[in-house]
C-alpha cells in the first residue's frame, strides 16, 4: 500500500469518527508526516489535523517542556506539539533555511542576535499580541529588545535568560583558584587535557576577549583574542557540542573545568556532583525567547506561547530545566526554586548581566566563524 492511499484509509476513518484525533496525529506521526518528512499527502495532514512543531536544546530542557508544557497543552487543546532538538544554533538556522515554508514552526532560541539574524534573512512572523495575553508578565525589558529589531513588532516571545559561565570540579579546582584565576582556568596549562569548551564561535571569542582583559563587545586586538582561543584549543580534551555532553565530561570527571550553561550545571549539582559555579566579570548573559517562523500556523503557535507564558506553566518548566523564567519578579510570585537558580535576577532589571549586542557579533559573523572553522581544524 502507497502513502497515499494509507493516509487516504487513515482520514477516512479519523473523518468517520473510528479513530480520535489523538490516535489519528500518533498514526501520522508513525508515517513521518509529523517530523517534517515531505510526502505526496503531506498538504492533507496540514489540512485535517493541528500541530506544532516545536524545536529546542534536547536534554533536560526538552524534557521539562514536554512535561511541564507540551503534554498539557495538547491535554487542554488537542493540539499535538511534535518536538525535534538541535545542538547549536547555526547548525538549526542551516536547517531552516534548506526547509520548506511551514515545516519548522517554533524555535527555542538564544541571544537576540539570532532574532536579528533571522529577521534579517526575512524568516520572522508577526505575532497578534492580543492572542497572546500573559505576555504582561514578562520582564519589559527582554521584551523592548525585541521590538527594538523587528519595528516595534514581535516575531517571538522572551521565555528564559541564563548565563554561560565557568564550571568546576571541586575535587580538583577550588574555589578561592577560580576566584584568583578566572577566565583564564581556561588556558590554565596545569590543567591540559581536563579541560572543555563549547565548539561556539561566539563563545569562543567571548571568553577570548576575557581571558585577555578586553572587552567582549569590543574587541581591539583580534590577534590576542585568536591566540588565546588557540591557546584554549591547544589545552582542551575537545570541544563538546551539547549540553548532554557538557553534563556527562563533567559528571565523569573527563574534564575537569569548562565554561558551561547555568542551567545545566545546576542540574549536575542536584545530582549531587560537586561542581563548581562561577559568572566572571563580564561573563557571558543570555536570553533565550520563543521564535515563530515564518509560514507557521500564526493562531496555533500564539495559543501554545500564550499557554507557555502563563505563570504556572512557566514556573514548572523554569523548575525543570534550571533556568530563571522571563516572568517579571515584580510582578509574579515564583516560588522557593527559582530565586536560587544561577543568573536569576530578583529585580527583574537584569542590570548585573552583560549581554551580547547584536549588531557587533552579528557583524563580525561571517569573518570569525570562519575563522574559527580553521582554528578548530589546527590551523
């Protein structure tokens, strides 16, 4: 039997009320349909059935959202939430691009610099913010940021804000040497071979700017910052590529000392690993939003961030993956959990955080990621 005649049989039956619509979406998704996966009948399951496809970090973040957020969605909507992962952002950016319009829907980014990205490649939506009513909760100024790209309009929603800091094994880094230390633990030449870093151009060129006491929005010696990056490359056991990765070199004392994501060291501490945390001056602030690309179902990914926004679900899902939510503190009692959480902001002005401008690092994009290619390949 075709394709085409297997979804044919399987509408009829949906149409015919012999199957629910829950069976219906697990019987598309069981043909591919709902991962993306273009088929001759691929027009008909847009048609007959509501989905979402939500792409995010994998791990326990994805865990958390599918938990805490897409089960119950789906419960209360019978929208089903399909969900794919992704390790860096230029690797997910390339997918979209070789895509089809509506194959990929919403995308857990970070940084603003990748929402100018993507507006500049004329990939952003407009979202009808009236369809989206918690938004009021959100920290203004995660959201004015936005807006500040795209024209006063959102193509996202902001959801979470971390930092990528240093992380340590306590049994072999103290505290008071990352005091003393710093950025530069990381092209520590005591410490070769147990060392990591994130394969990250932006990261690797952030913390370069550190270690050899510049500024990371402005860089002025080029040639110091690619040095130290050598340096750093020369040191490292490897690079890793996922946040999973990041957790297990460090649980498995593979490494002994990396930058690392907030969340996901946290997470090693609840395990009950003795690792260590610390944001340098200047260390690298984050803030990750909801993206809705363009040629997305608009009223379905609205209801989903709306669903996302509200302050029980964003609590629970900030809970689970470790990162401080984008809801105001001002404005939303979030519980005894998050106010520990690494980066978390009691304020909600976010004022002790340095983020990246957008228009610097999107700037020198082409030329230091390239450079980095190289630089990764030994060169």
């Amino acid at each position: 039997m075709d394709n085409t005649t297997r979804y044919e049989r399987l509408r009829e039956r949906y149409m015919n009320g012999d199957i629910d619509r829950r069976g219906f979406l697990g019987l598309i998704g069981a043909a591919g349909l709902a991962y993306g996966v273009q088929t001759p009948f691929a027009k008909y399951a847009h048609a007959a059935t509501d989905q979402v496809r939500f792409d995010g970090w994998g791990g326990v973040v994805s865990e958390a959202f599918r938990k805490h957020a897409f089960d119950p969605y789906t419960e209360k909507t019978g929208i089903a939430v399909v969900d794919g992962t992704f390790g860096g952002g230029d690797e997910y950016l390339s997918r979209v691009k070789a895509s089809q319009p509506g194959e990929y829907n919403i995308a857990h980014l970070s940084g603003v610099f990748d929402y100018a990205r993507y507006h500049g490649l004329e990939l952003t939506s407009e979202l009808n913010e009236d369809n989206i009513p918690n938004l009021e909760f959100v920290i203004p100024k995660l959201v004015d940021v936005f807006r500040g790209v795209t024209d006063g309009k959102l193509s996202c929603v902001p959801y979470d804000y971390g930092t990528t800091g240093l992380a340590y094994n306590r049994k072999y880094v103290s505290d008071d040497q990352m005091q003393e230390i710093g950025a530069k633990i990381l092209i520590d030449e005591n410490l070769k071979g147990k060392i990591g870093g994130w394969s990250d151009w932006r990261t690797r060129m952030w913390y370069a700017a550190l270690q050899t006491g510049q500024d990371p929005n402005g860089v002025t010696d080029e040639e110091a910052a690619w040095d130290a990056v050598r340096a750093h490359r020369d040191l490292a056991l490897k690079y890793w590529t996922s946040g999973a990765e990041l957790m297990s070199l460090l649980a498995e004392e593979e490494i002994y000392v990396t930058e690392g994501w907030s969340g996901r060291i946290y997470a090693l501490q609840e395990q009950g690993h003795d690792i260590g945390y610390m944001d340098p001056p200047n260390g690298f602030g984050w803030q990750e939003c909801l993206f809705v690309i363009k040629g997305s179902p608009m009223e379905a990914c609205e209801e989903l961030l709306n669903f996302m926004l509200a302050p029980e679900t964003s609590i629970a899902v900030a809970e689970g993956q470790n990162y401080p939510p984008a809801l105001d503190p001002t404005k939303v009692e979030l519980g005894g959990k998050i106010p520990t959480l690494p980066a978390f902001d009691p304020t909600g002005t976010l004022s002790g955080l340095t983020f990246a401008k957008p228009d610097y690092w999107n700037g020198h994009e082409a030329d230091w990621s390239k450079t980095f290619g190289r630089v990764q390949k030994g060169y």
